[in-house]
C-alpha cells in the first residue's frame, strides 16, 4: 500500500483492527467494568471497594483533577454556547484553555460532557492510534497481516495502558505525523499535494492536551523525515517544501490553543520546567518495568509506601514495551537493516539512555532546544514506544515471509535471555525492599512467567509453525500480550461506590457564588466538574499572583500548585487544619464559606495524639463495670492546650456494644469527665467524648486517663497499640498491666471556629463565619444581585467600589450598561470597578489578549487546507516506495 492508497486487501484487516479495540473496550462501555476515575481520585464516594486488583488504574491522579473534571467543564461550556476561556469553580478563577491540559479545542474533549465519556475518548485515541499505526507500515511495504499486529501493538501501548490523561492525547497522532512525512515523501506534483495529512496531525497532536508528548513526539518525526530527506535525491527541495509548508498549517490551525497557552505564561509558575527536569532520571525499577515485565513489582502503585523507590518510578514513569517487544524489535533490526530501522534504533537507545541516567545521552540531548524544559523520563515514552513497534513489525513480517532466520535469532534471543536474567536478579536482590506479601509474590510469578513464556512461544512460531500459520500466530501472540498487559490495570478500577451527591446538592443550595475549602474529600477540581466554587485546584501552570496568594495568605507550607490541604508538605512541618485555623480570616476574605474535612474528623479541632505504632494492634474487651486506666506522658504533650474533648479509637464487635463509656482525665491536680452513649458509636473508629469542663494542660504535663464501661450487657474494645521507649502509658486494665501497649487517644481543644451543617459516612461540611460576599459594594446603602459571576446589577445612592472576588488576570474587560469601563486590582489578586449612583448592569468578560490575532491565523490555515488540488498533482503518483528503507 503506498501512503496515498487503501487496497482492498486492507479492508478486512483495518475492520479486525478496530474491531479488536471495540471489543477490549466493550466491558467498560456497558458498566461491567466500572472505570470512572471519580471512584479513586475525588475522595468522595460513597462504599467505595471492590477491585480485582490492588493498585491503582492510572499512573497519574490528573486523568480525574485535569481531564475529566476540566474537561468535563470544557465540553459543558462549549454545548452551552460558552468559548472555554476561564474556569471560575477553582481556586479564585483562572484560565481553563490557558492551563492546556484540558483539551479546550481537542473535538474528543466534547466526548466529556456524556456518561462513559473518558471511556468513549480513550477508545478513539486507541482507534486513530491503531489506524495510523497500520498505514505508517503499510506504506514501509508490509503485509496487512502484520500491519494488523503493529497496529494492535500500538494502539494498545504502554502510555495508553497506564495513562488516560492529557499526556496520552498526543500519542494516537504520532502515527500520523510519520505518514504524513511518508505522503510528502511520495506524493508527486506541486506543493499543493503531500502535506495536509501530517499537517491535520500536528495540529491534532498540539490539540490534544499537552505540549511535551507533542514536542518529544515531533523530534521522531523529524528523526523519520531526516532519513527520508536523505533518500530523495533531486526531490529534496519539494519534500522539505511540503513538510514546512504542512508544518507552517498545522501550527496556525492550532493558534488559538497555543496562543491561550503562551499568553498565560508569562504570568504563570511552571514548577519544575525551567531547569529542573534537565537532569531527571529514572531509577532501576523502571528499567524493569519498561523493557521486561511491565509489572514485576505488581500493579500500578500496589506496593505504594512499601519502597520509597518504586513509588518514585511509579509517579515518574511514562510507559512500557515488554520483553516480547523488545526481542522483535531487535530482530527486526538484526533482519532488516536500513537507515530508518537504524535511526528508529539509534532513537530508542538515547531516549532509554536519557531516562535512566546516562550523563552522554542527557547532556548530549539536552542541546536540543526545549529537551531540557520537558519531563524527558516520563514524556519521551510514546515516541521510543512507537519506534520498538515499527521495528517490531519489520520482525513480524521477515518471520512470516522466511521463518526464524539463524543470525538475527541469535541476536535477538540471546539479548533477551541477557536482559531477562539481569532483571531477574536485580529483582530477587530488591525483593527485601518490600514487606513479604502472598498477593505481590503471586503477581511477580504470573509477571515473570508471561515474560518467558511469550519469548519462548516467539521461538516455537517462528520455528516450527507452518509458514500458511506463521504469520497468524506471530500476529496472535504480539496482540494478545499487549491487550492483556494493556488490561491489567483496568482491573484496579473499584467496582462499587457513587460520588457523594448528597454534599454537592447541599453545597449548590446553600453555598451560591460562594466557595469551599477541602481537607480531603472533593479533591481539586471536582468543583469544576459539578459547577461550584472552591479554592482548592491542581493547576500547572499556575497563575503567579495565586501562589504567592496562597503561600503568604493560607498556608506558607502548602504546594499551591496542588492546593488539597496536604500537597506540598514535608514531615514535621504543620499540618492544612493548623494553618487553615491559624488563618481563617484569610479564607474568608476570599469568599469561603464552607470548610469539607472527612468523616468524623474536624479540621478547626487542635489536637494532641498519643504516640503509637500503627502496626500491631491488640484489644482490651471492656466489659460492662471493667476499667482501663493510664497516662499520656508527659513528652508526648508538645504545647499547651486546653482539652474540652477527648477521643478514643474503639471497636464495637458489629455494632454490639452497648451501655456507656466513661471518661475521666486529670492533669495538674484537677480532672473533667466525659462520656459516650456506644449504641450510637461507630465500629473500629474513633469516639468522640465532650468533657464537662475545660482541662488546661501545661506543655510537658502528663494526662492521665480512666476509661470505663458502665451499663450495657456487651463488651466494647479498647484498640491498643505498641508504644515506643520514652511513650509509655502504663496502660493496665483490672486484671493487670497490659505491657508495652497504650491506646490510641487523641486530647481535642474545640474552639468553635465553624459549625458542621452537613455530614454523612463521607464528609462533614462545617460553615465558617466571616465570609466576603463575591460581589460587594464599599459604600453604605447599595444593593448588588448577582445571576451569575458574569453579571451583577447595582443600586447605589453615590458612586461607590464594585469588588468581585476573582482573579484579577490580564484578559479580563468589565462593561457597565454597554459601555466599557476600567477594571483595576483590590486586596492583591481581586478585581474592581467604580460605578456611578443609580440603578446599572455591571457585566465582565474574559479573553486571553490578543486573541484575535490567533482566530484570523487559525481561520488562514483552514483556508490553505481546503484549496484544492490540481488535476495534475492528483493523477501524478511515484510509484512502488512499497519495500521497506
């Protein structure tokens, strides 16, 4: 098939090809398998559970922060009629097609706003992925049939496999942009021919949600198109022609999106992008899971917390291709030697080079303008995933054609045996890094046993099979190896659990164009996936003004770049309800009325907490009458506190507890008393107990404490746990001394900061007192509605100060009745604007500067992709082109 041609001998293979990605995808699409990413990002689902696997489905948390729930958002906005310029539900507003990562012109994002709706994108990424992938190898002159397996290969990637977020949006268009180099390369005639497809594929690639798998992508494509430069002889000056010219379309058509991205840098924190990432490695781990068994260290962050090491490769890793692969691919350049199977090598050797640390491929990369600004290890993946596939099919198709070949057999499989060795040992030498568990060491045998065996049964096919079968069962074996790894981690997704929609019902009837702040559950985000307001947001890039905001007015040890309460923070430093209590005023002042905290905890509550082993656990089955008594010593009461509350992790065997449990803490001579009724106390969770005075406690000063059980005719457990040397509680109950164990108990001071108005087995939302309206009038005597956060309308006996609480970025215009009128900065980061006495309808609007500009050059680059062709560039065709090289 030359790159311009569909034979009918295509026809079949390209229905298998999608029928294959259709059917893997079925299971989600008709609920069998639930995948909503809701489940295992947003902390908020009610019962939650029922995996297949451990672990988590994506490698990265930004498939539910970024692309469904911004992306959801975008899709709304433009089915309402609405250009996706801004996001007002996050942080205090800031630009949504300006952040990039939600896709704001990418036509699958639309796909967003419908139920299965990342299911639905995902799978049209796999099928433009698989399709271009069988063109591209079509066009090298290999046979359909093995066209059909390198599109599979491909469509089912390692980055599509662990990724569904914007780094995975670029990926399906690679393909593209290589047959587009292919098309210029033998399209003949005039410069109106030969450059649409790869230019519709830059364009597509820069659409889809994130510049770096764009710009690394691009470096193999121009890696392919230098080869084939090299190749044309006298047609060099027409070819490079065509590419600049596709080149030049495919940017102006994505103008508008790059242009929304460039004018918010300058304004913007871009964390690690300057120079940080220059030198970013992965550690050996990774080089296991990327080249041998994609999961010898079991799913997708199944071990988290276990060695420091593999959570490190699991945040920075961007993909996979397994031992199989990895065996075809260097047959096939063993095989069939050329100068783009050498270059496809050559690349995939620096990449791999560059993500492992090798000081030569990092520093001779990093000359490559931009290298050095991209997360190489995590985003170069799709391009070296893509390049083991090509070579991969060249294997698959001189297999098919000459059975198993004596030189490239020895090669190939004596490269893979070294390899498959040296990852088992460094595998059997790390295992000790990892408690010893039945379900990783059941995983690690299934993940080393898939390894063999698909190397071995490689072996068998291309030996012995017939060669009427050789080709079917090469072709068999690569796609289902690379649909089963591809599927593995669809079965960590939680089968049951539905957001909480009772606490966002209650938060859009209460909270109107006020906002929240959350401790945990509605992770950032989700308030733009639900249409209400909050400051929390997982933004890169960031508006500047909005750091520093967050950094001196909320919490100086907050990440404000994943502002949630917990991002950001080392060990040691205090915690998001410290410094959300310590600056409350702050939080007010930007328009929070409602502070989220999980169930049963409540953040403006400080608290001391006993210091014991989470490992190890006992219980004390306190009967009715029996007594527990110790002390909290005096080191581990850090600072000063006055104790109105006390609590208590307890068990009830099932909710059979009964009677009451009593407390009595003393310390400094005097004590107060407390008690829990245990028919209403939760089973395997801490009991609260209000005391009936306050406790001040000096800091150094040891609690003692007295549980006991009165009443009831079931006994009720005191969890207990190891305590360390220096934190003993000489807990003992009435039979004795208990030994080194002491309970967990935590001493409250409430200080009545905020109320709780809602609460249920997920979250409690308490209301903060002190809240800025959104929209507020200076003078005394004026009115202000609000519709909307667009709209407000304004009664005033004397001119007077309109401030609205949202970002002040530049962008953004105010008109006051049809007129335009100066919009100016209030309180560092807000807006305002004077408006005259009397009765006016204030309006704002938002548009990145400059924007124009961008829609007339997007709107010329639609214009030279429509003209049309000449009847000579159309007939005119270089034949063959058909072999490989």
């Amino acid at each position: 098939m030359n790159p311009h041609s569909l034979s009918k001998a295509d026809i079949q293979p390209l229905c298998a090809l999608i029928g294959v990605i259709i059917l893997v995808a079925m299971p989600q699409l008709s609920g069998v398998l639930h995948t909503d990413p809701i489940n295992f990002t947003g902390f908020m689902s009610l019962n939650e559970g029922g995996a297949f696997l451990p672990g988590t489905p994506r490698a990265d948390p930004n498939v539910g922060f970024t692309t469904q729930a911004l992306g959801h958002l975008v899709a709304m906005d433009w089915l309402h009629g609405i250009l996706p310029w801004w996001n007002p539900y996050s942080g205090v507003g800031m630009p949504l097609a300006g952040e990039y990562q939600p896709a704001a012109f990418f036509p699958l994002t639309l796909l967003l706003a419908f139920a299965h709706g990342l299911v639905w994108q995902h799978l049209g990424l796999q099928l433009i992925a698989g399709i271009g992938s069988y063109a591209v190898l079509r066009g090298l002159g290999l046979a359909p049939l093995v066209a059909l397996g390198g599109g599979v290969a491909y469509a089912f990637n390692g980055t599509l496999a662990w990724f569904g977020d914007a780094p995975a949006g670029p990926v399906a268009f690679l393909p593209w942009l290589v047959w587009g180099v292919e098309r210029a390369r033998f399209m003949a005639g005039g410069w109106r021919t030969g450059w649409r497809v790869f230019a519709l594929a830059l364009a597509f690639s820069l659409l889809a949600g994130f510049p770096e798998t764009a710009f690394l992508d691009g470096l193999l494509a121009l890696i392919w198109a230098l080869v084939r430069l090299s190749e044309q002889g006298h047609r060099r000056g027409r070819f490079w022609l065509r590419l600049g010219l596709a080149g030049t379309v495919g940017l102006a058509l994505a103008s508008v999106q790059l242009w929304a991205f460039l004018s918010f840098l300058p304004h913007a924190y871009v964390g690690g992008h300057g120079r940080e990432y220059a030198h970013a490695y992965l550690r050996p781990p990774g080089l296991v899971m990327s080249l041998v068994a994609p999961y010898a260290f079991g799913p997708i962050d199944a071990n988290f917390g276990s060695w420091i090491m593999l959570d490190g490769v699991w945040e920075n890793i961007g993909g996979y291709v397994d031992i199989l692969l990895l065996t075809l691919a260097v047959y096939g350049l063993a095989a069939r030697r050329s100068k783009l199977s050498v270059a496809l090598a050559l690349w995939c050797a620096a990449a791999l080079a560059k993500t492992f640390g090798s000081a030569i491929a990092r520093d001779g990369l990093n000359l490559i303008p931009g290298v050095s600004q991209t997360l190489f290890m995590r985003y170069a993946a799709p391009s070296w995933e893509f390049a083991f596939v090509v070579l991969a099919a060249i294997a698959l198709d001189d297999l098919a054609r000459s059975g198993l070949r004596r030189r490239p057999a020895l090669i190939a499989f004596m490269i893979a045996g070294i390899v498959l060795a040296a990852a088992a040992t460094y595998s059997l030498m790390a295992a000790p890094a990892m408690p010893p568990s039945d379900v990783r060491f059941h995983f690690a045998a299934w993940a080393w046993g898939w390894a063999v065996t698909s190397v071995v049964a490689l072996g068998l096919i291309g030996w012995r099979a017939p060669q009427a079968w050789r080709g079917i069962g090469l072709v068999v074996l690569l796609g289902f190896d690379s649909i089963v790894l591809f599927c593995v981690p669809l079965l960590s997704n939680p089968q049951t659990g539905v957001p909480d929609r009772a606490a966002v019902d209650f938060l859009r009837t209460h909270m109107g164009l006020q906002r929240f702040y959350s401790l945990g559950p509605i992770q950032p985000n989700y308030s733009a996936y639900f249409g209400i307001g909050s400051i929390d947001e997982d933004y890169l890039p960031l508006p500047q003004s909005w750091f520093d905001y967050v950094t001196q007015s909320f919490d100086p040890f907050a990440d404000p770049s994943i502002l949630n309460g917990s991002g950001g923070r080392s060990a040691g430093q205090p915690g998001g309800d410290f410094e959300l209590r310590h600056h409350l005023a702050a939080y007010g002042q930007a328009g929070v009325q409602y502070v989220i905290a999980s169930a049963g905890q409540n953040p403006f509550v400080r608290m001391i907490p006993s210091i014991v082993s989470p490992m190890g656990a006992r219980v004390i089955a306190l009967q009715p009458g029996e007594t527990a008594r110790g002390q909290i010593p005096g080191q581990d009461v850090t600072t000063p506190i006055t104790i109105n509350q006390t609590s208590v992790l307890i068990g009830t065997y099932f909710h059979h507890a009964n009677g009451v449990l009593a407390v009595t803490l003393c310390a400094g001579g005097a004590c107060a008393h407390g008690a829990g009724d245990l028919a209403h106390a939760g089973d395997d969770m801490p009991m609260v107990m209000s005391l009936d005075r306050n406790l001040v406690v000096k800091a150094g000063e040891p609690v003692s404490y007295q549980f006991t059980h009165q009443g009831g005719n079931a006994a009720v457990a005191l969890w207990t746990y190891p305590v360390a040397a220096g934190h003993e509680q000489m807990l003992r109950d009435d039979a004795g001394p208990v030994g080194a164990f002491g309970l967990n108990l935590t001493l409250r001071s409430d200080e009545h900061l905020a109320r709780p108005v809602f609460s249920d087995q997920v979250m409690t939302i308490f209301e903060i007192t002190g809240t800025q309206p959104y929209f507020e009038l200076t003078q005394p005597g004026c009115t202000v509605r609000a519709p909307s956060r667009l709209i407000a309308t304004t009664d005033c006996p004397s001119v007077s100060v309109l401030e609205r609480r949202e970002l002040f970025f530049p962008g953004w215009t105010v008109g006051i009745d049809g007129k335009r009128a100066v919009l100016r900065k209030v309180g560092r980061i807000f807006q305002a604007v004077t408006v005259p006495p009397g009765r006016h309808e204030v309006r704002f609007q938002f548009a990145p500067v400059g924007i124009d500009w961008a829609w007339l050059i997007s709107l010329w680059g639609l214009m030279m992709l429509m003209l049309p062709r000449s009847n000579g560039d159309r007939d005119a065709r270089i034949k063959n082109g058909q072999q490989f090289g």
